[in-house]
C-alpha cells in the first residue's frame, strides 16, 4: 500500500469518525436546548444511585486512569404534569463525590408528548460541547490526511 493510498484511508477513517461523533453530540445538545426552552417543568428526588464499574477493555489491562474506577448514575423518580410516574435515569456517570446525592430534590425539564425525553438544567451542555469540538477535530485531521494523500 503506498503512502498516499494509506493517507486516504486515514482520511475516510477521522472523517467518518468525526461525523459520527459530531453529529451525535450536536443532536444532544440541540435535544437538551430544547427541552431547556419547550420542555415542561416537574420536581424529583434522586431515589437512588446506580454504580458502574469501568473495566479494562481487554484482559490484558488498561493504562487509563480511570478504569477500575466505580460511577454512579443517579436515579430520579418525578411525575409528570397529568400525575404519569418516571423514573430516569441520568445519562452520565460520576464519581460517587461529584454526583447527585440521593435524597437530593431536582429540577427536570421534559417533553409533555414524550416524557421519555428529558434532561436535569442542573446539568451543562459542556460534555457534548467536549465531544462535538472532539468530532470536528477528528473532520479537520481526515481533511488533513486527504489533502496530504492528494498531493
């Protein structure tokens, strides 16, 4: 395989990635900004927390920081404005130190039409503004690499 016909690959390989990864994280965002502005108002109690354990890929062991770390996924029970009972659970693990602790009373915004979609406003956009910067990263690098294969 020659050197440019490798570069090609790389490109389809970030550019593709970037995408995906992009486009996910702008439908999130766009999800909670939504709910943040349309969304209907409920009060829950976060009624337990579901701990996770981040295990090594492989059995050959991981080198991040984080595996074998527990987080935990707090879980909120709330009603709906016409008395419908959820309970959800948030998207995104922490820290036992850095989440929501049980017991703790929470805002929640959610769609009146489909209250399977709802977010806590407590909680930023920030992490998928991380991923979606991540995504266009990755777009630049495979634009990179496909210029580099061109040339």
């Amino acid at each position: 395989m020659s050197a440019s016909q490798i570069l090609l690959l790389l490109a389809s390989v970030f550019t593709a990635a970037g995408s995906v990864i992009g486009g996910v994280a702008s439908l999130k965002i766009r999800r909670v900004r939504f709910l943040l502005r349309e969304g209907s108002t409920a009060w829950g109690v976060v009624t337990r927390l579901e701990e996770t354990r981040i295990a090594p890929a492989s059995d050959a062991g991981g080198t991040s920081r984080s595996v074998g770390t527990t987080v935990y996924y707090p879980v909120i029970t709330w009603s709906t404005g016409d008395g419908r009972a959820m309970e959800t659970r948030a998207s995104i693990a922490r820290p036992k130190d850095r989440t929501l602790p049980v017991g703790a009373h929470v805002e929640v915004r959610y769609d009146r039409a489909n209250p399977s979609r709802w977010t806590l406003p407590a909680e930023s956009t920030a992490f998928w503004w991380l991923f979606s910067a991540l995504g266009a990263l990755f777009v630049a690098m495979g634009l990179g690499f496909a210029l580099g294969g061109l040339s």
